[in-house]
C-alpha cells in the first residue's frame, strides 16, 4: 500500500486514483492473482458473509483490542488518585501558607 497516505479528504483535497494504487496493485488484476493475507486485507468465506446476514462491518482479525479492565475496578482507582492528589493539594497550601505567613 501506499505509503504517503492524507489523513482527510475535502472538496479543495479531494480523494485522487493515485491514492487507490495499493489497493490496485494488491488486488491482482481481473485475475485476482497474488493476493497476500495482510493486516489490512484478509479472507472472509462466504458462509462468514452469510452466517452474518450480509453485514459486511466485518471487525479487522489483526487488529489487538484494548483491555482497558473493569470499569468500576477504574473508577475506584480514579476515585482514589484523586483523593490523594486533593490530600497532597491540601499540604501544599499548608506549606506556602505558613512560608508566606513568615
């Protein structure tokens, strides 16, 4: 695939062949030889397609999900980041409030 790619298209950046050239050039012709598996393009049978219901918003096999954990087990851990970063914010007026009463 291409390896400059623009981030947006508009009407004054419009989308241009040359930016399907990748694509073009891994589909392989009427032919559609020499086709790789790659993190960008990979195999679905039919009996996937069908089994879907036609739906072809088919999620990427390649991409890695993000386990982010349990959202109540971050929010606690937020709750209690916060509660310390108010205790530390709390000492620290204590301290320049005694170094300006000086």
């Amino acid at each position: 695939m291409s390896t400059a790619c623009q981030k947006a298209y508009s009407m004054t950046k419009p989308i241009r062949l040359e930016h399907f050239q990748g694509c073009i050039d891994w589909w392989g012709g009427n032919g559609r030889e020499g086709r790789q598996q790659t993190p960008q393009a990979w195999h679905v049978t039919i009996d996937e397609v069908k089994a879907r219901g036609y739906n072809l918003d088919i999620k990427n096999p390649h991409a890695v999900v993000d386990d982010h954990g349990d959202p109540e087990t971050l929010l606690a851990d937020l709750a209690r980041a916060e509660a310390e970063t108010a205790g530390l914010r709390n000492q620290l007026k204590a301290i320049l409030a005694e170094a300006l009463a000086r």
